[in-house]
C-alpha cells in the first residue's frame, strides 16, 4: 500500500485530570518511509437541542422529583458524586443541549463514543438498580419515548478522583 489510515485512542492525564483524545490519520509512503499526512480528530456526534426547555426551579427532567438546578444542572457544572447522579445527568444531557457534558463526562477508558446520540433521544428515564464495588458501578435503567418501546441498558462508570465518569454502556 502505498497510503495508509490509523485511528487512534490517547489517553493521558493532564493536571492529574484524565484526559482522551481520538483522531484519524492519514499516511503515505514516501521513499520507503511512513509519513504522515493529515489528522483529523474524531468527536462525538453532536447533541441537537435544546429539545426541553428547563429552568433553573423547574422540576429536573430525569424524574429525580428535585429541581433542576440542585440535580443534574448542578451535575453538568461540577461533576457526579455518585453513580446514579452522573446516569441521570448523561439522560438529561440531549434533553437541555448540555453537549459538552457527554464528552466532559466520558471515562478516558470509555468503551464506546460520548454523546453518540441517537436521532431521537429517549424521553423518558427509569432508574433500576446500582450496584457499586469501589469506583467501578454498574448502573441499569429502563430508556422509552414515544416511537420506541422500553429498551434496559446497563452503565458501567468508573470513579476519578471523587468524580463519577461513563465507560460504557450495553443493552441489558
């Protein structure tokens, strides 16, 4: 071959603070020699929204029964201290347009892209179980809106520093 693609995970801490980065690059082959030609940094599917409008005394749109500003509004602007307050927040993310929240929420070990948003987020949000073993969580949830059925997911997040981040998440 004569050029070459390689995507790529790095992950690194920066200030002590877990950091990822994800590129594409390009490479061609010149005098026996890789080069390389141009990079590109892949991102996370951007969130369409805001879908609902919330503020800050309404209720949170997670169904936590507490107003917005004191959940996952507070959430998105300090961080998770638990597991289920983070699960809750990635749910309310697309509703609000909180974008930046998914990929400053994303574990460096993450198996799967922050805010590969579907279309058509889920609507509404289910809180099943959390099951904690020191700063690993498994945390399942019932997903729904109103064109698809309940789908079950379980979300494995990983603890940093006091601070609760997503690593991935399967159909359970």
């Amino acid at each position: 071959d004569e050029t070459g693609e390689v995507e790529f995970v790095a992950k690194y801490s920066m200030q002590g603070e877990p950091q990822r980065h994800h590129e594409r690059a390009m490479f061609k082959r010149h005098n026996g020699h890789w080069a390389f030609l141009d990079g590109q940094e892949i991102h996370p599917a951007p969130v369409v929204g805001p879908r609902v409008r919330v503020g800050r005394n309404d209720a949170c749109p997670c169904g936590s029964g507490g107003k917005f500003k004191k959940c996952c509004r507070s959430v998105f602007d300090s961080g998770a201290t638990s597991p289920e307050a983070l699960v809750r927040a990635r749910f309310v993310a697309p509703l609000v347009g909180e974008a930046r929240f998914l990929i400053k929420s994303l574990h460096p070990e993450a198996a799967q892209s922050a805010g590969a948003a579907e279309d058509e987020p889920p609507t509404s949000f289910e809180l099943l179980e959390c099951k904690k073993d020191g700063d690993v969580a498994l945390v399942d949830v019932a997903l729904s809106s109103e064109d698809t059925p309940t789908r079950r997911e379980r979300h494995t997040v990983k603890s940093v520093k006091g601070r609760w981040l997503f690593a991935a998440a399967a159909e359970s």
